[in-house]
C-alpha cells in the first residue's frame, strides 16, 4: 500500500445542485394568454415564440392557431395567415375560430375542402 500525501482528499466531488446556465437557455414555454397579450406590440417575438409554446389540449392548439394566424395578419402576411387558416379548418372542421378566422383571412371552410 502507498501512503496518499497529507491534504489529499479521495472522495468524489459532489455535482452542482442547479444546473443555472442550462435554466437561462432553456426558458419555459410560453402560455396562450402570454402570448395574446404581446401579439399587438410584437407580432414578430410572437411568432418565434409560437415555435416553442406546448398546446395543453385541442382547444389550446385551436387557440395558438388562431394566435399564429392573428400574427401574420399583423406583419402583413397574408399568404401564410390563409394556409394556417385552411390548415385549422383541415384539422377543425367547425371549429370555435372559424369566423375570426375567416374575417381575419378571407379563407372559408367548405364540405370537401378549403375555399381561398
């Protein structure tokens, strides 16, 4: 056996409690109601944090739809606010926004398919 020289400690260092650098980068996602209530003053911050909102249910995923298309009708998009409008009668047919969506777009639902 060799002796360890005096002050040397053999345990294992013990890991950081929090991991504060990962916390800062990793924000949590965004709520619906967050979201409407920056879409007037910054459409764009909208739609980048759209990406990482988390729908709680159906009606949640109608809801940040809506907000989606409320956010392109903002910038001025109106090409992209009609395909996620035909996108939500696709995927909603009746749903509870399809009138916003439709003053919003000019898009309108039909039996067989999505009128421009």
């Amino acid at each position: 056996m060799t002796a360890e020289p005096a002050g040397t400690d053999r345990t294992a260092p013990e890991p950081p409690a929090t991991e504060p650098a990962a916390a800062a980068q990793h924000p949590p996602a965004p709520s619906v109601d967050d979201l409407e209530s920056e879409l007037a003053a910054h459409p764009d911050r909208v739609l980048r944090r759209l990406a990482d909102a988390l729908p709680r249910g159906e009606r949640e995923a109608q809801r940040l739809t809506l907000l989606e298309v409320r956010a392109h009708v903002a910038r001025g998009e109106i090409g992209p606010a009609r395909t996620k409008a035909r996108d939500y009668f696709e995927r909603w047919p009746g749903g509870p926004d399809t009138a916003a969506l439709e003053q919003l777009t000019g898009a309108h639902p039909t039996a067989n398919a999505v009128t421009p």
